[in-house]
C-alpha cells in the first residue's frame, strides 16, 4: 500500500502590529496525500489541500480578555520565551483545547492541533480513524511530518495527539519548544466523548460505547500512551491543581486556573533554562 506523503508551500501570513523582536511567522499550506482503501490503485490519487481553521491568530497581550492576573503573568513570561513554541500532551479533552486556546490568546500565540491538520488532510475524523486501522505505518509517517513542519516554526501552541509520544522521532521534534503533560482525570475525558462523539472519533477507540466502556477503553489508551506523556518537561494535573486550590468538585476549575497554572510552569522552565545558560558562560 502506498505511504502518505507530504509537501508544503510557505506565504507570509498577515499579523496583527507587533514590534521587530517577534519572531517572523510563516503560514503554511501542507498537501498530504492518502490511500484511498476503496479506490482502485492504478487510478491516480489527487492530494488533499489542507487548510488551517484551527490556526488563531489572537489579539495583543494588553487587549486581551484574560483576567489580569494571567494578563500579568502572560506579559512577563512572555519575553523570556523568545519565540519558543509550546506543545501540550495528554488525552484529548475539552480542557486541554480550551487551554491550548487560552494560552495561546494570553501569549498573542497561534494556535494548532495536530490532530486535526491530519484529520482533514484524510477526509474527516472518521476517515482518518479508517487509515489508521489500514495503514498505521503511513499515518504515523503522516503525524511525523505534520509535527516536523510545527515544530520548526515559533510562536505556536500546538495540541499534540498520541502519535506525538509513539517515537523517539517524535519525542525529540518536541524538544524544539516546551512540553507540558496536560493530565485530565479518565472520567472528564469520557464525559467529553459521550457528549461530542464526532469529536473524538478518530481516538483509537469505541466512540459508540456506554460511559462505563469508553471509561474502560480511555484506561488503556491512558497506560499505552503514559511513559510518552511523561517525557513532558513539566506535568499540569488537574486532580492535584483542584486539592490545592481546595477545590471539592473538579468542574470548579476555571479555564482562568488552568491558563494560569500552566504559565507559571513555563516561567520556572524559562527560569532554568536562562540560568543554566548563564552558568555555561566564561567568567
């Protein structure tokens, strides 16, 4: 069967005012193409264009409608990152894109998910789900290269998928930016499928099951994929943000608590990082 293959296009992408330290930021076009299991393969296949809905290009820092205490903590992170993108790990959940968002809005950042660059370059959710189970090698190579474009560019906050903890490959595209494990208890991220099956539909289970079996499935996707999430160079959980905030009920997290949880790990790795750059230098 034939691999998924893929090619891209630069063009400047139109961006809000900004002073000539910002990193410059191409947008990109990526074609992939798909085998197509019912097609017959003599029959030449076109390659899908992928666009980029998920890419938002939000406002300043100063203008932005974030509380002011993740205003605060968003404007003095965001010097010392330089440009370096972030990528959040974990299951998929609402929680973890609407921090992806969140942050990415707070740090005048553009946003992706891998995920859903693949999913529409195959057709949908559904048929991308279809490719795994028939080509896994040609997907995974497809999820590579997606990640490779991603990771060279700056400025991003990128959602990354499971396929992004399969490789050592993959591991160490990651290393390009910041990593943080964004870690969802099992019984919100089946919560969420139950109520968007559409949504997770590619996950690498049963969508269609009672909350009891998708609960069970997401268990086992959740120790497949752990030791790669860990490789993450800071861990955000929300079980043990909730104890400390005292929080009884997990639902009192607010998007405001994860945003704000989330940039004070970046500042501390920044803070690491400059120090360790320091002491590198000659006296």
């Amino acid at each position: 069967m034939a691999k998924a293959s893929m090619s891209h296009m630069n063009t400047h992408l139109p961006l809000p005012n900004r002073s000539s330290s910002f990193l410059q930021f191409k947008h990109f076009t990526p074609c992939l193409s798909f085998p197509n299991p019912n097609q017959n393969p003599n029959q030449n296949q076109k390659p899908l264009r992928l666009s980029t809905p998920n890419c938002t290009v939000p406002p300043s820092v100063a203008a932005s409608d974030s509380p002011l205490t993740v205003t605060r903590k968003a404007a003095d992170v965001y010097p010392e990152l330089k440009g370096t993108s972030i990528f959040l790990l974990g299951m998929k959940s609402s929680l973890k894109i609407s921090l992806g968002n969140r942050l990415a809005e707070a740090l005048r950042y553009y946003y992706f998910d891998s995920d859903s660059l693949v999913e529409e370059a195959a057709g949908g959710a559904s048929a991308a789900k279809s490719f795994r189970e028939s080509d896994e090698k040609g997907l995974s190579e497809c999820e590579t290269e997606v990640l490779k474009q991603l990771s060279s560019m700056g400025r991003l906050v990128v959602c990354v998928g499971n396929g992004a903890v399969q490789s050592s490959t993959n591991l160490a595209l990651l290393r390009h930016g910041i990593s943080l494990w964004i870690d969802v208890p099992l019984d919100i991220v089946a919560r969420d499928v139950i109520e968007d099956r559409n949504q997770y539909a590619s996950l690498e289970i049963s969508v269609s099951g009672s909350y009891p079996e998708v609960k069970d499935e997401l268990g086992v996707l959740y120790d497949k994929y752990r030791d790669g999430y860990a490789t993450a160079d800071a861990t955000i959980s929300v079980q043990k943000l909730a104890s400390r905030l005292g929080c009884d009920n997990l639902d009192e997290i607010t998007g405001e608590d994860m945003t704000l949880e989330a940039l004070k790990e970046i500042e501390k790795l920044t803070r690491v990082k400059k120090m360790m750059e320091d002491a590198a230098r000659p006296f």
